[in-house]
C-alpha cells in the first residue's frame, strides 16, 4: 500500500512504558519507606489496567483515574498516604521517564526517510508531553496527540479525526495505525477506516481482519 503517514501508538508500541512505570512506582514507594516488590507491582498493574479499560468504554474519567488508582493500591500494599500528594509525585516521576523499546529509534529514524508520522497515546498530558519532548524520537514526529489534550481517547473515533486533521487530512487509505493494544488501536483504527498493524510481540492471537501484524519492530522495515 502506498501510505503516506504513519500514526504510531506510543506506550508499548515504542515506549518501554513497564520500564518507566516500575522506576515511578519504585521512587514513590521510596518516598513512603517501602520497597517496590514484584507483587505490589501486579497488584498496581491490575488495578490500573482494569481504569484504563473503564476509561477506554466511558466509565471513568482521567481525573478519576488519577486518585483511584492509588487509593485502591495503597490499601492493597497496606500503606497510608496521602493519595492526592502520591499521585501527583508518580506523575512527576513518570513524566521524567522515557525509556524506549529495543530498536524502535533504529527503525523510526529509517522510516522518516519516507514517511510522515506522528503519535496518538491515551495518555495523561502531564505526563506524556513531556516524555515526547525529551524523547529522542521527537525530532522525527510531527506531533503527539495525547486523549488528555483533546478530550476523547483510542478507540473513540474523535481522537482519530483530531490526528488527522493534525495531519492535513490525508486520505484514510494513505494511513497506517501502529501500535498494541487491540482494544485501543487495532479495533480503534479499523473502526475509522485505516489498516492496521498489530505490534505483537506476546504471539497472542486474534481473530480479528488486521492487515498486518509484527512481533518484532524491526519487521516494520519488511512491509513498508
């Protein structure tokens, strides 16, 4: 296909956000006198997915998200804080982290040769516009759009029209959606019209019509 545009999710598709979320979470419970440990880890990962996904479906807000995660964590590892200093600090921490996932600045550089790409993430903007700023990859992206910037979030078609219309409008036929999340950007970009590719790299399966999909980034190289 001849695409022009390439719209990149961003946490898991090219950030290692595991990594960043573990350091943030480690450096708060450092604050609190406590040690990070696998389990307590789990536990915060299960609780925060289980927001995510309420968020994704119109459940909760962002701002919800913020505070409730860490009252129901804080209670889980048995720690009492105050859950609005916590929150505030794990963003400040998380917003300092931006590690990425093996080759993926290798593979966007070589991509930029030839195409025009930018990054659509549900993020939270405090947190995700700083990463993008500091990120080695910025210099190769036109622009980040983030679900706490525009109001509506992956899979919801709005937050697809915002990024394209930061794009100039492309023709949908001229985009590619990249990323890893099936319930955010796989069936979010089919939604809208666009191909998609599916970064896989668990070799989880679907029965869903994806029009590619890649375990390793460095296949994005094969297709386009």
């Amino acid at each position: 296909m001849a695409y022009t545009w390439l719209f990149f999710d961003a946490d898991g598709t090219l950030f290692d956000f595991e990594l960043a979320e573990k350091l943030a979470l480690s450096s708060v419970l450092l604050d609190l006198g406590q040690p990070l440990t696998d389990e307590t880890y789990q536990n915060y990962q299960g609780i925060n997915q289980e927001l995510w996904l309420a968020f994704e479906g119109g459940k909760v807000s962002q701002a919800e998200i913020k505070t409730r995660r860490f009252e129901r964590w804080l209670e889980s590892v048995g720690v009492q804080a105050d859950v609005e200093k916590v929150s505030g600090d794990y963003l400040l921490y998380l917003s300092q982290q931006g590690p990425l996932l093996e080759n993926a600045l290798e593979v966007i550089q070589t991509l930029s040769r030839n195409y025009k790409m930018l990054l659509l993430t549900n993020g939270l903007k405090e947190v995700q516009r700083p990463r993008f700023n500091a990120s080695t990859l910025k210099p190769y992206m036109t622009d980040i759009i983030v679900s706490g910037e525009v109001g509506f979030a992956k899979p919801d078609p709005r937050v697809f029209e915002s990024a394209f219309n930061v794009a100039g409008t492309p023709a949908k036929k001229e985009v590619l959606m990249i990323g890893d999340s099936l319930s955010a950007d796989i069936v979010g970009g089919m939604s809208y019209g666009l191909d998609t590719c599916w970064y896989n790299p668990t070799k989880m399966d679907s029965s869903l019509p994806i029009t590619y999909i890649i375990d390793d980034l460095r296949q994005l190289l094969e297709i386009l």
